[in-house]
C-alpha cells in the first residue's frame, strides 16, 4: 500500500503545492543568505594578532562600507588597512588609547586611499551615506560611527592636526 493511495486528488495537489513553495522559499532564503555570507569576508578586518576577531565589526558600520563600495565605485573592502584592534596591536600601530577601532567597540576602519583624488572621493561620498566621523591621512582615510565622541568632524594626522579638505565645513 502506498502513501499515495491515501491521498485523495484535492489534497495531493495541495501537497504539491505546499512542498513546491516550501522548497523554493528555503532555496531563495539560501541563496539571499549566501549572497550575504560571501560578499563580506571578516578576515579582512581582523586584528593582526587575533585571528578571527573581525567578526566584530558593528554591523551598521559594514551596512555602511558596501553602499561606499557601491557609491564610489572603489574596491572599498579590498583597502582595509585596520579595522579591530585589540589593546596591544592598537599600542603597536600608534592608535590613541580610546581608537574607536578597539575590540569589542570595532566601530573603526581605515582605507587605503593612495591620493588625494580618491580621498576626496571616499570622505565627501562617507559624508552623504552619513558618516560623521573622517579622519585624513597621508595614504588613507578613517571612518568611524562612535557616537560617543565628537560628531560632524574631520582631522587630520598626527591626530589633531588640519586635513587637506573638510566635507563638514559650509
Ligand atoms: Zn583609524
């Protein structure tokens, strides 16, 4: 005897039906989260000293990268330079004691911007997504979402000194 010899016509066709949209939803919910999966790798933003420790990056902070990614146009995640930091490789790196690039914080990343062209590029369009928080280097450029410091402002560096641009000023 079959299972099937159970089933009356209406409701094999509403098994059907069921199991067709069951499997196609797990498949598009699979496919939505590989998507997801593949397009950050957190490695890029690990701690030189902890292996792993990029995955705690704050999540609105990545939101962020991929539409500056989409925006400028620019390998943004291929130019991390720093994202955490644990205490130590803070101190090595000459981060300032409360670097919003701190593990468990990670709300902090540098990216490589090797001329002012493409550093104007990244600040001005971080400045529209909505970063508050620019800092301006000799060959990268800083962003964080701390809203614990100071916001709507740009540096320079060493830490303090004037940028070359300002996107906040005006
Ligand atoms: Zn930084």
């Amino acid at each position: 005897m079959s299972m099937n010899s159970n089933l009356s016509h209406p409701y094999r066709y509403l098994f059907i039906s069921f199991a067709i949209v069951f499997v196609g939803g797990m498949g598009y919910y699979l496919w939505r989260n590989k998507r997801k999966v593949l397009h950050i790798n957190y490695r890029l933003f690990d701690s030189k000293d902890i292996p792993g420790s990029g995955d705690c990056m704050d999540r609105r902070l990545i939101r962020m990268l991929i539409a500056l990614e989409k925006e400028t146009q620019l390998p943004i995640f291929k130019w991390i330079n720093s994202g955490a930091r644990s205490p130590a490789h803070n101190a090595r790196v000459g981060g300032v004691k409360n670097s919003s690039h701190l593990i468990p914080l990670c709300q902090a990343v540098d990216i490589h911007a090797s001329t002012l062209e493409i550093q104007r590029k990244i600040a001005y369009t971080a400045k529209a997504i909505g970063f508050k928080r620019i800092g301006v280097g000799s060959n990268f450029i800083h962003l964080d979402i701390d809203e614990k410091k100071r916001q709507n402002i740009t540096w320079g560096y060493p830490a303090g000194n004037r940028p070359p641009f300002n996107p906040f000023a005006s």
